[in-house]
C-alpha cells in the first residue's frame, strides 16, 4: 500500500474510533497517518526481513492464528489457576522444541505467543537447528508442548505465507 493511501485508511480509521466525520477529526487523522508512515513505519511500505524479502500478512492465516493464540491463552489461564489452587500438583520442565521453519517472523511470532500463554514461558532460542527452550509450569509430557508449538508454528507459518521444510516428520504446508 502506497503512503497516500496509507494515510487516508489511517485517516478514515481515526474519525471511525472518534465516532464522528468532523474537520477536526479529518485533520487530526491525517496527521496521525503522516506521523505513522513517515516517522513510526520507516519506510512506510514493507517491513523486510534479514534476507530482504517483505513481509506478507495473509489475512486468512491471520485469523487461524489468532484463533489457536487465543484457545491456547484461555485454555492455559485455566491451567495456570488450577496450579495455583492446587500447588502440589505442579510439576515445571524446560522443553526443546525444533522449529520446522528458520523463518525470522514465523520463529519470532511463536516464541512470543508461548511468552505471553501462561504457565509458559521461551527461554532461548537456538539456530542449526533452529529450537526454542520452553519452561512450562504443568508439565506433564514432551508430546504435548511439542503439539502445541506445532499448531502455533503451522498457524503462524499460514498467517506469514510462509512453507513449513519439507521432509521434517509432521511437516505441513500451510494452506
């Protein structure tokens, strides 16, 4: 998307949240569009990635990822509530988990959602092969941390347009 048009949708964008289409609100819309694309987003186009290709959200992908973030958030708040009632039953490991891609936005994306879950938390990330180190409050087994990190990777890689490596054992291409 090109500045004019960003700072027009910015614009537009800024009377909706203000409730009404005044010339004030236009004019403070437009200077909030200004600021954004020119000062806040850099170049006001892509962002790029270490190897320069741009970044693309697919907004389908977007919501699946979305959706297992949110599951895996309330489905974990649960969990982190019954160790805290029941504290005796908490037993916490710190896990391995090799990542299928060394995609920079798909590892990133991942890494920070297992930090913002509770009762989970990334402690490390590693490269060759690309691995993320998780502590996990309620452990109960590595298959189940590994299934969770797959369902965000594959989540995240479908939300970025990114492909999982082929020949990896439960490796997909996402949709």
């Amino acid at each position: 998307m090109k500045r004019p048009a960003q700072i027009m949708w910015l614009a537009a964008l800024w009377m909706v949240l203000w409730g009404s289409a005044t010339l004030a609100n236009l004019a403070g819309g437009l200077a909030v569009g200004v600021v954004v694309t020119y000062f806040v987003a850099g170049t006001g186009d892509t962002v790029k990635r270490r190897d320069t290709t741009p970044i693309r959200i697919r907004p389908l992908g977007a919501l699946r990822f979305l959706a297992v973030s949110t599951h895996m958030l309330i489905a974990s708040t649960f969990d982190t509530i019954a160790a805290i009632v029941r504290p005796s039953t908490v037993r916490s490991a710190v896990v391995a988990v090799k990542m299928r891609t060394s995609d920079d936005i798909v590892v990133t994306a991942v890494a920070n959602t297992v930090t913002l879950t509770p009762g989970t938390m990334t402690l490390a990330v590693t490269d060759d092969p690309v691995s993320l180190f998780i502590h996990v409050l309620r452990y109960s087994d590595r298959e189940a941390v590994e299934r969770d990190v797959r369902r965000l990777e594959v989540a995240a890689a479908s939300a970025f347009g990114v492909e999982l490596a082929p020949g990896r054992p439960g490796a997909e291409k996402s949709p």
